[in-house]
C-alpha cells in the first residue's frame, strides 16, 4: 500500500496542522483526488471552492463538452469562490467573462488599492472591473463598426 505508515493526525482542528508532518502526502492525495474528479461525466459537489471547480474543469477538458453539474453550495460556474455571487450576476456579459479567472494573467492590473480595501465588504471585485472594460471595448468595436457602414 503506497500510504502505509503515512498517517495524517485527523484529531487536529485542521489537515494542515503543524502536527501533520507528511505535508506531501496532502499534496498527492489532493492531484490524486482532482484526477479522480476528471474523469466524471456529471459533477455533484461545490463549485464553492477551486478544489471542487477544479474537478469540474478538468472533467470539462477530458471530455471536451460541457459536463453536467449540480452544486450543492448553490454557486454558479460563473460565480468564483470570494465573489458575491448576486452582486457579480450582473457583470457577467459573456461566456468568456464567466469562466476567465480574473486572479491569474490579469492579477496584477485589477490588484489596485480599491479592490484591496473593498474586499473584506464586497469580495472579489475584479470581474466587475473586467466587465466594465469589456462592455468599454464592445462599444467602441461598434462604433468603428458603425463607421465603416
């Protein structure tokens, strides 16, 4: 058994405990788990959290179609885990907005001030920045477009 004599101590109040000391057993355990998500044609879970959305990608790319799914934390796939789902239904404009995940390539351009102290209030509020700049840019895409006729 490839865990045998791996123990993790499930009596602390969290797996990550310093009192755990096969942190690597942790890591492997959970790519073992989102491998095992992967290779599901419905998903049943929370996309509350990136583990659980994670899963979902991943079975979404095996597949190469769109998998079907039943969250049970009530979050869509467009609504990321610190958002505030409700508030953000409306700056999602398009399927691109709805899946993109602000927090990577573009962290660092809606990492600003405002978002910093807003986030404790508000959650995320990049997709709304991104919204804005997109409807921006559909605008101005038409206008041109408008031009032309």
């Amino acid at each position: 058994n490839y865990f045998a004599g791996q123990e993790i101590d499930v009596s602390t109040s969290f797996i990550e405990s310093p009192k755990n000391k096969n942190k690597a057993l942790l890591g492997e355990t959970a790519i073992l788990d989102i491998w095992h998500l992967s290779h599901g044609q419905v998903f049943i879970g929370h996309l509350g959290s990136r583990f659980g959305k994670m899963g979902w990608y991943q079975a979404t790319a095996r597949y190469n179609v769109f998998i079907p799914f039943y969250t049970v934390d009530g979050h869509s796939v467009c609504c990321d885990i610190d958002e505030a789902c409700g508030a953000m239904a409306q700056y999602v404009v398009s399927m691109e907005n709805c899946l993109a995940i602000f927090f990577a390539d573009k962290w660092s351009k809606f990492h600003t001030n405002e978002t910093r102290s807003k986030y404790w209030t508000e959650g995320a509020i990049q997709r709304r920045i991104g919204s804005l700049e997109e409807k921006e840019f559909r605008s101005r895409r038409q206008q041109l477009y408008d031009l032309k006729e």
